[in-house]
C-alpha cells in the first residue's frame, strides 16, 4: 500500500499517546509510511530514560525537566478524574486484557521504523537537547512537519 | 457530492462529542458520506440506555460501567472549571438558543445513517460487549478505522 | 505552492492555540492558503479587546462574557496541573527563549492575512455578536467550514 500517515502529537497524556501509537503501529503494519511530530507536551513520550541533562538548562529548564515524568508509564490521564476513574484501574483493565502498554506501543513504533520528529521550537522552550532525546528522534521545524503532512493521506492532531 | 468525512471520537467529553456530532450531522445533510470511529472514552457515547450486562466483566470492568456516565447528557465539560463556567451555564444557554442537545445530535446522527463504528481493542479493554452498544454500532478494529480514513477527504481526531 | 490547511480551533486552551497559530503562521509563510474555524471555546482567541457588549445578551451570556479572560494572554494551559507545571513556568521559558507570545502569533496570523471563521451556532449559544469579534472574522456555519475543509490538503481539530 502507498499510502502515508502522519500524527502530530501534542498530547503527553498515556491514554491520547496510547491511542495515538496504537494508530502509529496498525498504520505500518499494514504497510503505510507513518512519520509522528512530537510537540509540546509530547515531547515527554521520546525522552530518553536516565538521559536528561543539568548544563546548559536554566532554572526552569531543570525544574521543568525534573518535576515532568521521566517514565513514560506514569504519565497522567487526559481524564484523571472522569466519575473517579483513575489510571491504575486503566492500567489493571488493560493487563486483564493482555493488552500493551504504552512503552510496548513505542517500542514497536521504534522497532517497526516509524519516523519520529521532535519539534524545534518546543525543545528550545522546554530547554530539550538533541541528546536527550531517543536516538531515532530528529528535530525538524514546523514547516518540516507541514511538508511531511500536506504528503500525508491522513493527518491528525492528538 | 461525492465527499466523505471520517471521525475518530477518542473523548467523552459533552462539548467535543457536540462538536463531533454537529460536524457528522452537518456533512451528512450536504451529502457527504459520514463515518465515526468511537475509541476510549468516545465508547460513552454510544452505549445502549439500560444495556448493561454484569456477566462476564471482571470487578475492574463492572465499576467501571456503573461509575461512567449511562445517559450522555451527564457527559462532563472538557473545561468544567474555565472561568468557573459549569455545564449547567452551558446547557442553559443552548436551551435559551434553542439549540438541541447532544441526544437529539446523536439521534440525528442514527437516523441519517451515519456509519458507526466502535474499536474493538478499546471494547476489550473497558469490557463492552457488542450487545451492550447501540444496534447500529459495529465492532471493527483500528486497521478498518485506517481503511476508511485513507478513503476520507476529512479526517479528524477529537 | 498550491497547497491549503484549514484549522478547527476547538479549544481555547494557550498552549493549544500556540500550537495552532505556529503551525498556520508557518504554512502561510510556506505560501500556503489558510484557513482557521473558531468554534466552542475557540471563540475566546477572537474577541476584540473591550469589545464586550451587554445590550441583547442573556444573564448567562453576560455572565459568560465576564468570566471568561478577555485577554488571550490570561487563557488558561491544557495542563495546568501536569507535574505541577504551571502557566507561569512556560510563559518564563518561552521568554528566556525570545519565543513570541500567543498575541504575537495571532497578530502574525492577522497581517497575513489568514481566513479567519467563527462558528454561527457557537456565537449564537455564547451570545458573541459579530461586533464583538476582531474585524477580521467572517461568522459561517459549520457547512461552510465543511466546505472549505475538503478543499484542503491538511485539516486539523485542535
């Protein structure tokens, strides 16, 4: 199939991320080039684990760094508190389920190939180096990311 | 017109599912061919009034159906607290504008013959059987979403 | 290039519209065409400053008007609460960064001459008349957002 996928992922919350890599690994599996462009709170999906660094980082650059979770499997919830329903619960469906979690979703993404662009603009503000991020993650602009989308069959904002 | 429009209704939010369900309905009436796809928290929008089934949900799954919200009129705000403004505020000026609910969208939606899909991972995961959705509503999974979105000239996430 | 993105701005959250206005400042200095849909709290981006009017407007929809920040600057994150992150924090990153503020990105967006649409039914419901809105807003129904949205190459719901 010569189609194309392309997901901008704004989102840094488990279930939005879940679903958006869910998409991600179905698209390729059936053989669609997928490309995803982290921003913003995104960004804490490709972090590399026990890689932040302290140089080069202002005050809050560091507090931002710190105070965010540097484990994937604790990001929050877009809905924490939707008639009490918390992760835990989620996280004990999906395991009742034999379902993935999200790190298996992203590894799979990474495995399978799939192209991972982190935005510049959000790592500059949010104080991220190329060095901190997963190794297969580069940093493009916004209008790298438009001419990768305008290509794309489906494009969607998570 | 030979157009279509796809939706993925990943939220369960009152005002997202309005968008969504206004934008279907809208479509539909210019002809276009309309499909939704409710994953995660969309799946609270197209459950079966009175159609909860005990047998076979574990614990995790049983509270979660009874916890969420059976009629969609409870559906929360995504921004319950913007400015203190409640969905009580928001539903009295939709009724003072004779606007209609999100019931009568949904029923729009239903009559119209817009296509209804719900994501059997998400259906799994949450414990929903296929008899506890809406008649109209079909199982399929995330790859039969991508089908049908690669053909969409609109797709959207909301 | 002959290529068009048309944007639904659904939220009224800052770093979503942040993300919005880069992504249509960008496409536009691409030579993109581009088109934004304000709708629900997206309305809020488009107000004129002191444009308020009390005259025709429910008590609700005065009260609405008054409580919600009449200075996009003052609009709330969609993660006020992620980690403790607060508004604050990112509006010292961003200036540490000399990243332009949301002001700034929608006069960008104003100059250069993006379509900028308001959603009848959302004015109509939150009781903004077209005065109330920045000159350069056009009030459409959500056919004619639809309208310009198949024409487009990149359609976003943000």
């Amino acid at each position: 199939m010569d189609k194309k996928m392309n997901i901008l992922m704004f989102s840094g919350d488990y279930d939005k991320a879940l679903a958006g890599l869910i998409l991600a690994n179905s698209a390729k599996e059936m053989d669609m080039e997928v490309s995803i462009f982290f921003a913003f709170w995104g960004l804490l999906l490709i972090r590399k684990p026990n890689g932040a660094r302290e140089e080069n980082k202002s005050t809050y650059e560091k507090l931002f760094a710190n105070m965010t979770p540097k484990n994937i499997e604790d990001l929050p919830l877009s809905k924490m508190n939707l008639a009490g329903l918390g992760k835990k619960m989620l996280l004990e469906m999906m395991e009742e389920n034999h379902a993935p979690t999200l790190t298996d979703f992203l590894k799979g993404a990474l495995n399978k190939g799939i192209k991972m662009m982190a935005c510049k603009l959000s790592c500059e503000i949010m104080g991220f180096s190329e060095d901190e991020l997963l190794e297969q993650v580069e940093i493009v602009t916004a209008q790298d990311y438009l001419k990768d989308a305008i290509e794309s069959d489906i494009q969607l904002f998570i």
